[in-house]
C-alpha cells in the first residue's frame, strides 16, 4: 500500500489505514472463497470500472484514466487491506 520500505513510513501507513477503517460487521465472514469473490467484484466495479477501463500493453496506446482514479483506487486498496488483516486476524483465532 505504498512505495516506502521504510519500517517507519509502513508502520505511519498502518496507523493511518487502522484509523480511518473500522472493523465492520464484515469481518464475521469467514469464507475466504467469499473473500475471493468479493475482491473480484470489486476489482470489476472500482478498477475495471465494469469495463469501461481497457488495459494496454504499451503507454503510447493506454486510455487516460478517469479524474481521482488514483485517489479512488487507493481507498480501495486501504480499505480491502484493513479488512483482509481483521478477517485474518480473526480466522486465525478460530
């Protein structure tokens, strides 16, 4: 979830992901086929954006990204990193 290996910058990311999401009533899901199948969906809804984002193999031939596709994918990103540690965390426990 960063550029940074800097055991001091990893661990600010970690305590800014932790504060900003909380563990949810999505964390009693403990199926982690039905963890698969909800990254898929949303890598197809917020990635891919249902399609409508066509990949490319060259820069010359790469559509621009929509405005705040970073910013948007980022939080994503944290929030499915946040998620997956607190499912983790607590199959483990099991």
């Amino acid at each position: 979830m960063g550029r940074s290996t800097s055991i001091q910058n990893v661990l600010n990311e970690v305590t800014l992901i932790k504060a900003s999401h909380k563990k949810d009533d999505l964390t009693t899901d403990l199926d982690p086929v039905s963890w698969s199948n909800e990254s898929f969906k949303l890598a197809r809804e917020k990635v891919y954006l249902n399609g409508k984002l066509k990949g490319s193999n060259s820069k010359e031939n790469a559509l621009p990204v929509p405005d705040n596709y970073g910013g948007d994918s980022k939080k994503v990103g944290e929030s499915q990193v946040s998620l997956a540690g607190h499912r983790l965390a607590k199959f483990l426990a099991i």
